[in-house]
C-alpha cells in the first residue's frame, strides 16, 4: 500500500468520498454526513488528507484530518477531528484501516495537535471496533452530530 497526500478535490479523493457518502446514505437513510468540509480543512499545516493506492495504483482507502480547536461545538484546542475514513469494499479486512488512522495520528502528532477525536455512528459496529482496539475511549460529543442519539465521539492523546 502507498500512502499519497493529497487535496480534498483531489479526483480520487472526490470518488472515495462518494462512495462513502454512499455508504452513510444505506446505514442511516438521507443525505450522508452533512458536516460541513471545506478542500481547505486539509490543507497543511492544520490537516491532511491522505489515499492508499494498491499495487495497480488504485485508490482503495482513505482519510483526513483537521484542525479543531476551542468552539461552540465542543472541540478542545489541540484538536485534530478524523474525518472520511473509508476502505472500498472489497480491500476490507486486510488492516488497510488501522494503517490509514496510524499515518494520520503520525501527521496530526507532527503538526503539534495533541488529541485526536472523532465522531461515528452507532450503526458502524466495524469503526467502533478499530477505533476502540486503537485506543480510543469515549469523549463528549462535539461537532454537527453531537445532539443525536446514533452519535458516538471518541477520542485519544497524540
């Protein structure tokens, strides 16, 4: 797998993220995730947003992160938010996941951010899993979801 940097508008990224979308939409009904994102959330130095390539130079998983400090939707300064982590279905279960989180905490860490906290729902069982074996522990719930019930926040020193 090859990790490559790359802009939110990036073509690639603008396909995994709809396919993601897609996913939200069958899990949960509606539109997908409505949290506001801006290609610019990502940019360095306050985020990153990265895609791994199989061996054929295929797209086949991703994530981001961004800066998140002290706001009205209950961020702590120092905050790196996790945001789009998605592995195509048929690259599952083979970690591709768990190497995504642990390059963005590497980047999140060298930027100076001390926490990373993220936001998922209760009918994603498989994140849940990786972000608590990862060590993650549950957080008051921050960002645009924070009010609902499926919401769950998590979150981990860097």
């Amino acid at each position: 797998m090859n990790i490559r940097r790359v802009r939110f508008d990036h073509p690639d990224a603008v396909t995994l993220n709809d396919e993601v979308q897609a996913e939200y939409q069958l899990r949960y009904g509606g539109d997908g995730d409505a949290t506001a994102l801006d290609t610019t959330d990502f940019d360095p130095p306050r985020g990153a947003y990265l895609i791994a390539y199989d061996e054929l130079d295929r797209p086949v998983a991703t994530g981001g992160w961004r800066s998140q400090d002290l706001n009205d939707e209950g961020n702590e300064n120092g905050d790196a938010e996790l945001k789009r982590m998605y592995v195509v279905a048929q690259m599952r279960g083979r970690g591709l996941a768990r190497r995504m989180l642990a390059a963005l905490e590497k980047d999140a860490r060298t930027a100076g951010r001390i926490r990373m906290v993220l936001e998922t729902g209760s009918k994603q069982p498989e994140a849940v899993a990786l972000y608590t074996s990862s060590g993650y522990e549950p957080c008051a719930k921050f960002g645009y979801y924070r009010f609902h019930e499926e919401s769950l926040c998590f979150a981990k020193k860097l």
